[in-house]
C-alpha cells in the first residue's frame, strides 16, 4: 500500500494488542494514520505495537478499554478527538470465542461473545458516528465524512456447529453492518465489513499449528494456503481509503474461497 494513502487520517483499531488487530493498527500506520491501539489485557504488548507505528513518523497512543463497556467506549473515542483532534476511521476489530456443544454452553458463555463481538461493535460504531457526523467531510484528508469497518468472519454466512455463540455473533455484525450503511451514507460515512477466513492467529492456533492439523483446514481453502493477518490488514486499508470511496454496505470475504463451498468442487 502507498505510504501516504491515509495520510492525515485518525483511525481507532480495537483489539489491537496482537493477531489481525496489531496487524491492522501497523498497516494503517504504514498508510500514514495516526492510531489509536485499543486493548484490554496485555500493556505490554500494545505499547509494542504503539512503538512499531510511531516508527513510520506517525502519532500513536494506547488505550485500555473494554468495547462491551459503554463509558469505556465513550471515553475512547473523546479521548482520541481530544489528543489526535477527530476519528476518521474506525475498525471495530476486538472479538473472542467462547466455544461449547450447545447444550453445555452457559448463559455467561453465551452473553460474553454477544457483548464483545456484537455489542462492542455496536457501541464502537455509534461513537465514531456521532463524531463523523459533528465533522463532515473534510475534502483533502477524505472524500467520505467517516468509514466504519466492522471485523466479522466468513461464520457470518457459515454455520459453525459447537461455535453458536460466535457464529450469532458474526452474523448479527453482518446485519449491523447493513443496517449502519443504509442508515449512515446519507451522512457520507461508508460502513463496511472485512470478513476473514482461516487466518494464523492466537485466536485459533490449533487449527493450523501441527502439520495434521494444517492439512485438514486446508480441505476447506480452495487457494492452498492459511492466510496471514497482513492479508486482512490490507484489505481493511484498502476499504478505508478512498481507492474504495463507492463500496458502501458490503462485506468483502478475505478467505481463500472458503465461502465457495470447497466441498462441492467435484459435484458435492
């Protein structure tokens, strides 16, 4: 991506302490944004990534919040116009999983993944709306008032039996999505959602980690390869800038064609 391709811009990236959030927080960087590097468990890590963006000669700070917490997600975003002067971008990226067979699942498993990856998003988006909108376009930073980008997963479309708590989660997020978008572009601020496949993440290292366990993810990746978070964290840089000004209300799937249905390939 070009260095200069967000030059300007103020971006929040929630969770973005490690896996595709600290990949995200560092690409938006390289594209020359100043980053907000939310997290909320590990300091450390997050002051690491802070250091890796201030190294491309942009602003950079961390900010412990939890996204289902609704004054820590108010207090996020004014903190971020106060000290970096507005938000232009907005990834609602911070998600978990908390997986069980259905009938052992609890209420607290269920409502922790709903609160995180589907309220979270909710209140993140708000927020950044509200300050998009007290804004408006400002023309030579970008042709849009605000873009909205919410993290989901090809589990948006794809069920995932002993996941039902994530999977209602993303497809709750898609729905959001759309729903934002409609309600939102009106006001020139773009919403959309980035939807990864497998992706080599802390999040589902035993997915890919031992040989066995690659060989069988790979069944369902028709392009032969387990992504990486910099395949996402370009995708989001992508959307965010105005090389994609006109995709509003979308979700680009960033899965090597696991939503394609591999297993039909030879007639199902």
């Amino acid at each position: 991506m070009p260095a200069d391709l967000l030059k300007g811009q103020k971006a929040v990236v929630t969770g973005a302490n490690s896996g595709i959030g600290m990949a995200t927080a560092v690409a938006l960087g390289r594209a020359g944004a100043d980053v907000v590097v939310n997290y909320v468990a590990g300091a450390d890590d997050a002051g690491e990534v802070v250091e890796r963006i201030r190294g491309f000669g942009v602003r950079a700070y961390a900010h412990e919040a939890d996204v289902s917490d609704e004054d820590q997600v108010v207090e996020m975003v004014a903190r971020a116009v106060r000290e970096l002067g507005t938000v232009d971008i907005m990834v609602a990226n911070a998600g978990l999983q908390r997986d069980s067979p259905l009938t052992g699942m609890t209420l607290a498993q269920w409502q922790k993944v709903i609160d995180v990856n589907l309220t979270g998003q909710f209140l993140c988006a708000r927020e950044a709306a509200k300050e998009f909108m007290r804004r408006g376009v400002v023309p030579e930073v970008s042709r849009a008032a605000g873009k909205i980008i919410c993290m989901s997963s090809v589990h948006q479309i794809i069920p995932w039996a002993g996941h039902v708590n994530y999977a209602s989660s993303k497809g709750g997020v898609g729905m959001l999505m759309q729903t934002l978008a409609q309600e939102l572009a009106p006001h020139r601020i773009r919403v959309n959602a980035v939807a990864p496949g497998a992706i080599r993440t802390p999040i589902n290292t035993s997915a890919w980690n031992t040989p066995q366990a690659e060989a069988e993810l790979l069944k369902l990746i028709p392009y032969g390869r387990v992504g990486d978070p910099d395949d996402i964290a370009d995708a989001v840089v992508a959307v965010a800038s105005d090389l994609l000004d006109y995709v509003v209300g979308t979700t680009l799937y960033v899965d090597g064609g696991m939503t394609l249905f591999p297993g039909f390939a030879t007639g199902g």
